[in-house]
C-alpha cells in the first residue's frame, strides 16, 4: 500500500511556542491531505482538509490562525500549530488518499504526539 | 451526515478465539475502511471493502452495502491482535466518517 511519513513522531514544546508538523506522501502524490487530532480513547476528529496550492478548509469549531496548514507541494502538507498552549496536547494524524474518483482509499501517517509544557 | 456505529465496544478474549466486529451505516457510501490502531497510534489499513468480501489471513471482512452493515472477522486471536479496531466510511467527498472503535484485547 502507499505509504505517508509524519515528523516529528514526538515533540515537547513550552506554552506559547510554535510547532510544526510535516506529513508526506512518500510513493504517491496527493492534491488532497487530512489533518486530525485524536484525544486519548476517542475516535478520530478531522481538523481540516489540505488542499495543494489552494486554501484549506477547516471544520467547524477548528481555529484556522491557530492551526496553519500549507499543502506546498503534491507530496508535502504542514500543520503549525502556533502559539501553542497545553490544552493542544494531543495526538495529530495526517492522512492521504490514494487512488482516483471514488476509488480512495486512504493512508494514515504514524502520526505526532505534541507536549505543550 | 451519515453515522457510524461499532459494536461492540470493548472485547476481552482468550489468545486462540475468533471474534466478530460490526460496524453499521446510516447511509450509503462509497467507500469503506477497516483499520487496527496500534497501541503506538498507528493506524494500518486492514480492508478497503465498499462492498463484497475479502480476505487476509487470519482477517477477513463482508460489507452488505444494500443492508449498510460490514463485518470484521479475526479468527485464531492473537496477543499482537490487541488495540483499538475502526471502521470509517467516506460519502463520497474524500472525508472519512469513523465509527467510536471497537478495543479488543487479547488475553495469552
């Protein structure tokens, strides 16, 4: 199957900082990137979706200056969560379709888990 | 919007059991995924399967899309198997709609 890479796998930052985290399509290119977060014993809860060389849309209730997301190239989307504040701990999983029309199934990075002290 | 459902929630069994996962959907949908988190977090694709059956070692999977309903078998259990099992469904804009899980631990 296609394989998509996240880094950093771990970060711990201090209150007020900010992280970026890279999710890449490593054997196939996507115009298209799911950015979610997960809390501990939940399910998945997409934040927004990465469009290459557009825009992103975000979900309702996800605060798009605080979670920055830039799909520079076919293979390339970040997610910066800036000034960070503990209550962004958590755990964010990008993902990536691969396949064409309705036929996509989709490809999970290993995710990162981000500390804010 | 469409919505998902696991059942069941929780599954503890002995190593060597068989088990059965099901994952119901309100509506129709494109496609379907079966996933295991790890308990590193690590999602891994188990079946892509919109409808039909298929199979993969000790796992296999149906979906009856006319009857909304897909099913996850895990036959001879093993500890390895333990984690978190998700169902998701996309309808048709990309978007994954998932299911609350299903965690099974497997006992030795």
């Amino acid at each position: 199957g296609a394989v998509v890479s996240q880094h950093p796998s771990w970060v711990i930052c201090k209150s007020g900082t900010s992280v970026k985290i890279e999710c890449r399509s490593l054997d196939f290119q996507a115009t298209t990137m799911f950015w979610y977060r997960q809390f501990p014993k939940k399910s998945l809860m997409l934040m927004a979706t990465s469009n290459e060389g557009s825009k992103a849309t975000y979900e309702q209730g996800v605060e798009k200056d605080k979670f920055l997301i830039n799909h520079a190239s076919l293979t390339l989307s970040t997610l910066t969560v800036t000034s960070a504040h503990p209550e962004d701990s958590s755990f964010y999983i990008c993902s990536a379709p691969a396949g064409t029309g309705v036929l996509n199934e989709q490809f999970f990075g290993p995710g990162t888990r981000l500390t804010v002290l | 919007g469409i919505q998902v459902e696991q059942s069941p929630p929780d599954l503890i069994l002995q190593e060597g059991a068989n088990s059965t996962l099901r994952c119901n959907f309100s509506d129709s949908v494109n496609n379907l995924q079966w996933f295991h988190q790890n308990p590193w977090g690590q999602l891994i694709n188990l079946f892509y399967i919109p409808s039909g059956t298929k199979q993969n070692g000790r796992l296999s999977a149906t979906t009856v899309a006319t009857e909304r309903y897909s099913l996850l078998y895990i036959s001879s259990s093993q500890t390895t198997d333990s984690g978190v099992y998700f169902c998701a469904v996309d309808d048709s804009n990309y978007q994954l709609i998932w299911g609350a899980g299903t965690k099974l631990i497997i006992k030795p």
